[in-house]
C-alpha cells in the first residue's frame, strides 16, 4: 500500500509539473516530427520504388512498427542509466538508501512520471494523425491486438527500465557508465526496430531481436505484423522470462551495492 501511495505521489506530480511547463512535451513532439516524420517520408519514397511491398511487408505495416518504437522511445525509460549515475556520483544515494522507501521502486516510478504525459500526448496525436493519412493495417483490427498491445507495452516498460537500471548500478563501481550505456542503448535501438523495421531484418538479425532482452524491450513494434496473430504468447513469455531473469540479476547487483555504500560511506 505505501509503494502504492509513493507511485501516485510521484507520477501526478511530475505529470502536473509537465502540464504546467509544457518544455518537455514541446521537445518530445519537436524530436518525433524530425526523426520519425523524416523517416517516415524517405521509407514511403523506397516503398514506391518497390511497388508498395518490401520483404512482404506494407508500407502502412512498417510505418505503424517504427511509430511505435518512436511512440516508446518518448516515455525515457532509459534516462533512469544517467539519474542512477548522477545519484552516485554526487552521493544523494546515500540519503536515498536511509529513506523508508525501495531506492529502485523510487527511481522506477520517478522516471515513469516523468515521461508519461509526453508519451501519452504524442502516442495520441501521432496515432491519429497516422490514422487518417495512412489508415490501419488489417492486423490492428483483430480484437487481440488491443489486449496483447497494452501487455507487452507493460512488459517492455519494466524490462527497459530494469535493462538501464542495471546499466546505472554499474556507477557504484565504475561511475562512468557512458561507454556501456551506449553499447546498450545502441544495440536497444538496433534490434527494437528504429530505423528499420523489425520485418526487414536478415534472419540472424531478426532472430537477435525475438530472443534477445534488447529486442524484447520493444516488442511493442512486433504487434502489427501478421505474424503477431500466432505468435504473440511466444514472444510475451520470452519478454516474462527476460523479465525474471533480469529482474533476478538487478536484486542481487542493488545489495552488492548497498553493501558496497555501507562499506566506502562508513
């Protein structure tokens, strides 16, 4: 009941603060239109260079794909690497430690609050103006897609933010965690489908990307494929067992620092 509380404090504050200083949604809206837009654009030119099919694939189907991913990308789970990396650096963790409250927990829903009025303005508008210019793919019109759609963004939400907080407890020990955050982060980018679609990919790339916990954190981009129909529950557990797995591995990581704290700061 009290993470409960401390969830709700922290997201309607940080959400209200965002309504009031709208600087982050203007940035976020201002990032969509000249990644994603631009890209979008050049993938509708190579379309039409081929026929409007590439690999089998739609151009509406990959649109939606790299939207999604776009749409994912403005919650920015993975700036919870650098808060942990600031934590330790200017040595607030040590008073965040001695709180009566999970410094995980805390961190994880700080940084959900901090990017879900963003994501859920742009996820709107950017959905609707999609919609109408390029209509749906047959595959977001089956009545499993909403379901699996809202289970696996769940799923790709904890696991991202487990996936960069495990990359920002490594600031207990190296404190410079730039060089290992970009080879995450790139390989996140890579396999989660952003500049090209995950459809596109050569087989041992897009296998990379089903069993991989860098591809599974962004198997929101998966939902539109037809594929998605027959295999979704495969790829759902897949993100699950990442999920345990990770989670298991940041549980253990987080007392070792927390020893380590004890230890260094007396």
């Amino acid at each position: 009941m009290k993470e409960i509380r401390l969830a709700n404090k922290i997201i309607t504050k940080l959400v209200k603060d965002h309504v009031h200083y709208p600087d982050r949604l203007i940035a976020d809206t201002f990032a969509m239109l000249a990644r994603c837009g631009v890209l979008l654009i050049l993938y509708w030119y190579v379309f039409q260079l081929n026929g409007g099919v590439v690999n089998g694939v739609t151009y509406v189907v990959a649109a939606w794909s790299i939207f999604f991913y776009f749409s994912f990308s403005t919650l920015r789970l993975r700036d919870i690497s650098y808060s942990i990396m600031r934590d330790v650096q200017t040595g607030s963790v040590e008073v965040l430690f001695n709180k009566p409250i999970s410094y995980l927990l805390y961190r994880f829903w700080w940084q959900i609050g901090f990017g879900l009025y963003s994501f859920l303005v742009v996820t709107i508008l950017g959905a609707l103006i999609l919609a109408i210019f390029i209509g749906l793919p047959d595959s977001m019109t089956i009545g499993i897609f909403l379901p699996t759609l809202l289970l696996t963004l769940l799923g790709a939400s904890l696991l991202s933010l487990i996936l960069y907080g495990l990359v920002g407890l490594l600031a207990f020990w190296i404190e410079d965690i730039h060089p290992i955050f970009w080879i995450v982060d790139k390989a996140v980018m890579i396999l989660g489908g952003s500049y090209l679609a995950v459809a596109l990919f050569p087989k041992f790339l897009y296998q990379a990307a089903l069993y991989s916990p860098f591809g599974a954190s962004l198997f929101v981009t998966h939902t539109v494929y037809d594929s998605w129909q027959a295999n979704w529950y495969v790829l759902l557990t897949w993100q699950f067992a990442w999920i345990v797995f990770l989670g298991i591995l940041m549980h253990f990581l987080f007392i070792r620092a927390q020893k380590k704290v004890s230890v260094n700061g007396g």
